[in-house]
C-alpha cells in the first residue's frame, strides 16, 4: 500500500474536506482510490449541490453589521481550515472611509495557516498603509511589552527603509482592550499611589464606598425594623373595625332587644380607635425613614459608580500612555540599534472598543470605564484613518495639478511661439530633428530616436555598475553568514525546545515550522541578519547621480544641438525657452526614475528575504517529518535528541547553498531594473521630444477662431496657476 508523506498532501487533503465536509473518506483512502473515478465523483455537482458556490458571488443587503454576521455565517462558519469563502467585500455608509480608503483585514504573517501568510505577503507588497493591531489585556510591564511587539515584528518589516529605519508614516498601532481592566492591578504595577490626581480619585472613591455601606447597614436596620413592626400581634388593633360598626350602628339584635354592651364598651373602642390612629403614624414614619434611607442610599451607589468610573477611566488613560511610550522604547530598542528618534513617531491608539459601542448603542450593557465616547479614543482613530486617506488624495490631486498646468503652459507658449516662428526655421527643424525625416533610410534620425541611442550606453554602464555593487558587497558576507547560521542551527533548535511547549513544537513540526510561530525564520535569522547591513550599505550606495549627471548631458548636448539650428535669433531665443521647459521636465522625470528604482530594490530585498525563508522551510520540511514519526514511550526525549542530531548532520545542506539563492535573486533584481530604467528613459526621451517638436510644428493661419483659442488657453493657464498655489498653501499648511 502507497503511504503518503506529510506535508503538502496533508494541506491538500483539508482543501478536499473543506469543500466536501460530508466525505467520509481518509486521507489514505483519497491515495488508493483510482484518480479517474475520483475526479468523476468530485465533480458530480448532483451529489454535491454546494459546488455551485464555486466561482460564484453572493451580493447581500443589510442594515446593520449583525445581519451581515448572520447572513455570512453558513459560508464562513467552518471549522477546517481552508474556508470556501476566497474575499468578503463590505461597502458601508462610514465615515472613516468617506475619503475613499479601502481597509483590508489580515491575518498576521505569523498565522499558522501558510496560505493565510500568503494572502497577507501579496496585499503587504501594494498597501499604502499598515495597521498592526494589538490587544492589551493587564497592566503594562517588560513582559507584556515584549509580548506586543514580538506579535507585531512581522507586520513592522514592510514599513522598513533602506537605511533600517521605519517609515512612520506608513504604520499605525492599533492598542484594544483598553476597557479591560482591573484598575487595582494597574495601580500597583505602575505604582500611582503617589500620584496626587489617583490619589484624589481613590480617595473620593474610598469616601463613596464607606458612605454606601454606612447606608447600607442603616437601610438593612430600616428594613429589620419595618420586618419587627410588622410581624408584632396585631389583634388588639383589628378591633377598631369591629367597634367602629358597633359604634355607628342602632339595629336589634336577633331577639329585637337593643344590644347592652353600646354603653358599656364604648371607652375601651375610644382607647382602640387612639392606639390604631398612634400605630399608623408609627408605620407612615418607619416607611418614611426607610424610604429616606433608600433614596439616599441610591445617590450614594451612584456616587460611588461615577467615582469608580474615574478610577478606570484615568488608570486606562495610564495604561494607554505608558503602552505608548514603551511600544516605542521597546521599538528602538529591540529591532534596530540606529533607530534614532523614528520609532518616537509611530501614531498609538489605545481605544476601548466596547465602551464605544456600548455608548454608542450598538451593545447592550454598561461601560467598563468610560462614559464619553470621546475618551474611547475610537473618533481619533476615525479622524486618522481620513487624514491618511486624504494626504493620498491630496498629493494625487497635487500632482496632478501640476501635471495639467504645465500642459497648458506648454500649449500657451506653443500659441505664442507661433506668431513669431520663421518659416524657414520652422521647415529646418522639420527636416533635421523632426520624426517623418528620422524614418528616411540611412537619413538623419528624430530627436527621440537620437536620444534613445545615445541612452543606451549610460544604461548599460548603470546595470553593469549594480552588478558589481551587488557582487562586491554581498558575496563573501553570504558565504560569511552560511557559516554563522551553519554555527547557530543546533544551538537554535536546543532555544525553541526549551522555550516552547513540546506539544506546540509538534504542532509547528504538522506545519512545516510555521505554526504560531514560524521557527523557520528563526533558522534563517542569523544569515539574514549577517546579510542586512552588508546589503543596507549596497543601497546605500547611491550611483544615481552619476546616471542622472549622464542622462542630463545627453539631453543638454542633444538640445544645444537643436538651438544651434535655429538661424534667425528670435526664433533661437524661442528655442531655448523651450529647452528650458523640456530640462524641468527632464529633471522631475528622472526623480521619478530614482524613486521608482529605490522602490525595486527595496522589494526585492524583502523578496529575498522571503526566498531564504522558504528554501530553508523546504529544506527543513524533511526533519520535521523524520522527527514526527518516533513515536512511543519517551518520545520526547528521543525526539529532541534525533531533530538536534538531524541537523548537525544536514546542516551544511541546509544553509551552505544560501549564498546562490540570494546572488540569483540579485541577478534577477538587477534585471528588472534594467527594464525599469529603460521603461522610463523610452518615456522620457518621448517627453522631450514632444516638448520640442513644437518648435516645428506647422504653423496656422492667425483666424479669429486661433484668437480665440489662445485668449481662452491663457484664461485655463492663470486660473489653474492660482488654483495649484491656494491647494498648495491650505494643503501642505496641515
């Protein structure tokens, strides 16, 4: 009988279970079964009606989120975990995502799912913006500190900067939990006994809990007293009754004689009718008092609720600053040495995300700690979400701005240049640098074609000079940082046997290393952390400005050219004009072209880096199952020697052929470059092309219609001239 390996067959195994949860077969069934007749089964959409969810998409309404949660549930509520649900899109009337922002939930790169991981790596590789959210869930210590970030190190690394520091402005920490508090541990941890406003506020909390329980023994000893009076005999005062009808009336008795006892008895029915008066007055004034008592004790518990609601809310706000605070210390400290003050930048928001919705009506229940939904801290974290949205749009629109008011300067000056073109000039520029000569065989090229052919060779010599670079510095510290995680990998395996729970070691050994922790990275971080500074110093090398120097003097040298051919001076002085634009244009593309390439690189460093890690889990997927299959008494001993001893013996395999990895995915880096670069320099050469040619362009009658035209480009060009500076001031002043 064939017995599948473990690993990839078993995720392939829970998708089959996941799209088929009523199968009863085994994974060794699913083995032995004829492919043929299985694939025939699977895809018999009689037997399985659910098939036709595949592929499909399912548009609900609803008006509310709970709605939403139940019309989902059948579609999301499987426990395997390879769900059949591929996206779920929301689209609300919110006011956090009024600007446009698209917000996109994650799981973290730690999750024990790999196809999870993956999901989130590609959205890591396009989103502009990155929230890591963290609960909190105690009071703030070193520990719980670590905890956060060491559950937010994987979410930090795509904010990271060439030079090591992190991109403030791209990462946001999102702090919860805030409401879930005992705020008499969070005052002995952070010690807010000598704090003059905790002091206060414990103090009229203190006051407010003694006056309650004053209250509630007087309202207990009310109540026994009203219980006492109660249950007192009370035959001697049910006689007033019985009297007061004696008393008020003169019939006969059955014998017709009047009754004899009128007379005699009407003294003892007086003294009845005062005690019976003298007990209601004693009954109004014991419930009176107890009705005080309870009145009183009401506002005193309320008292003592608002009191204690200060307590929390100001040892949350406590909390939340000191998690701030020691998120970014432990930020600078921990990640990087040369952070600097980057980390101090990062925004933190600690909210109380059930306050909010308990205020806000959307749960039932009282606040934990904060009556304002202000002091949730939910309307900040609504307010930042927009502003981070509209500095987008902003810089777009800026941008964009710009981009039309020199199209429009372009087109005025080419309405101007025209009256005063000489015909002459105008056909002589045609002739020499215009594109329907450059096609002539063997005649003179276009002023694009030119540049294009003079770029190349500069291209060249910068893809040649990264090679180098690339070589040059990462080379030797690749082989250098195989030897270290050579060194590290029995002394890492002996660190994660002794920190981690054996049961969940095996549970990561089930995922191929990337459980709820991904023990892999931790194999590959010490040659990935040999080779950082190696390649932060290759990107900081910076050889751009030489290749800018480059590519401008071509363009100089190709325009002065161009100039040298005008023979009458107005029209030279025309021409230069004009070369003045095409070099501002120039100049703003080949920033663009630095960026764009700065981008590449970084990138791609990051995809290395996800390469090392996957050739090291495929590498060490073999000693993962090797060591699952010891199984018996003293299995875990055994286990733990065979997985230290496996890889003294493989760990040369594993980690000596690194160096190639990175230096290929160097190769291809530099490759992709090379297409970047001459992408961009193929646009670039067209864009100062075009801002020449209108130099020679034809030159149109001067018609009323032309007048028109030109008066009217004139009107758009001062309009968006004061447009693009009122946006610019009001914009960038917030």
């Amino acid at each position: 009988m064939y017995t599948l390996p473990f690993g990839t067959n078993i995720r392939s195994f829970l998708k089959l279970r996941a799209v088929y949860p009523q199968w009863d077969h085994t994974l060794q069934q699913v083995a032995d079964h004829p492919a043929p007749e299985l694939i025939h089964t699977l895809k018999d959409r009689n037997r399985w009606p659910f098939l036709r969810h595949l592929g499909s998409m399912k548009r609900i309404t609803c008006p509310n989120p709970d709605s939403v949660s139940k019309e989902i549930l059948p579609f999301t509520g499987a426990k395997g975990p390879w769900p059949l649900i591929y996206r779920v899109q929301i689209q609300c009337n919110s006011p956090a995502l009024s600007t446009g922002v698209t917000l996109v939930d994650l799981p973290g790169l730690g999750d024990s799912n790999i196809a999870r991981c993956s999901v989130t790596e590609s959205y890591i590789k396009t989103a502009d913006h990155f929230f890591t959210v963290l609960p909190i869930t105690r009071a703030v210590d070193a520990q719980i500190t670590s905890e956060l970030l060491g559950a937010s190190k994987l979410q930090l690394k795509p904010s990271r900067h060439k030079d090591g520091t992190f991109n403030s402005s791209k990462l946001t920490f999102v702090v919860t939990k805030c409401d879930d508090i005992s705020w008499e541990e969070v005052a002995r941890s952070m010690q807010l006994e000598d704090d003059l406003e905790f002091a206060q506020l414990y103090n009229k909390f203190n006051e407010c809990q003694q006056n309650t329980t004053y209250l509630e023994e007087k309202h207990q000893e009310a109540c026994n007293e009203c219980r006492r009076y109660e249950e007192e005999p009370s035959s001697s005062f049910t006689a007033p009754s019985k009297w007061a009808n004696a008393e008020g009336t003169d019939t006969d008795d059955i014998g017709g004689k009047r009754s004899l006892s009128d007379s005699n008895d009407a003294p003892a029915a007086k003294r009845i009718k005062v005690a019976w008066k003298t007990h209601e007055v004693q009954e109004h004034e014991l419930f009176h008092q107890l009705n005080q008592v309870r009145e009183r004790l009401k506002v005193c518990q309320e008292q003592e609720r608002m009191a204690q609601y200060a307590l929390r809310a100001f040892c949350s706000q406590k909390r939340s600053e000191e998690t701030s605070a020691a998120l970014s210390e432990k930020i600078m400290e921990e990640m990087e040495d040369d952070f600097g003050d980057t980390a101090g930048m990062f925004p933190v928001f600690t909210v109380a995300t059930r306050d909010y919705q308990k205020i806000d009506r959307r749960m039932s229940g009282e606040t934990t700690c904060f009556l304002d939904v202000t002091d949730t801290k939910i309307p900040a974290l609504q307010d930042h979400c927009r502003v981070l949205a509209r500095r987008v749009r902003e810089d777009f629109a800026l941008a964009s701005f710009e981009m039309l008011s020199r199209t429009i300067s372009s087109m005025y000056r080419a309405f101007k240049g025209i009256e005063r073109a000489d015909d002459k000039d105008l056909q002589l520029l045609s002739i020499t640098w215009g594109e329907q000569h450059g096609r002539i065989r063997n005649g003179p090229k276009s002023l694009e074609e030119r540049l294009r052919r003079n770029f190349v060779a500069s291209r060249d010599k910068t893809i040649e000079a990264l090679k180098e670079r690339f070589k040059d510095g990462l080379e030797d510290t690749c082989a250098a940082a195989a030897e270290e995680a050579i060194a590290m990998a029995v002394p890492t395996a002996q660190t994660l046997q002794q920190e981690i729970v054996w049961q969940q070691l095996r549970a990561i050994f089930r995922r191929d290393g990337a459980g709820i922790q991904n023990i892999n990275e931790t194999f590959a971080k010490p040659f990935l952390e040999e080779i950082e500074e190696s390649w932060r110093l290759t990107l900081d090398h910076d050889f751009f400005p030489q290749f800018q120097d480059d590519i401008q003097t071509i363009i100089d040298n190709m325009i002065r050219e161009l100039v040298k051919t005008c023979r009458s001076a107005s029209f030279r002085e025309r021409a230069e004009a004009q070369a003045t634009n095409a070099a501002r244009e120039t100049k703003q593309a080949l920033s663009h072209l630095q960026k764009r390439v700065k981008s590449k690189l970084n990138e791609d460093q990051k995809g290395v880096s996800r390469t090392i890690i996957s050739e090291v889990q495929l590498r060490l997927t073999e000693g993962y199952a090797e060591t699952l299959e010891i199984q018996g008494r003293g299995s875990v001993a055994m286990q733990n020697e065979f997985f230290q001893r496996w890889l003294k013996w493989e760990k040369h395999t594993i980690f000596g052929g690194l160096k190639d990895s990175v230096l290929n995915g160097l190769d291809s880096t530099a490759r992709e470059i090379d297409k970047t670069i001459w992408e961009l320099l193929e646009n670039l050469a067209e864009k100062v092309h075009a801002e020449m040619s209108l130099l020679w362009e034809n030159k149109p009658k001067q018609t009323p219609e032309f007048l028109r035209m030109k008066k009217e480009v004139k009107r758009w060009e001062q309009q968006l001239s004061a447009r693009l500076q009122e946006d610019k001031s009001r914009w960038r002043g917030t």
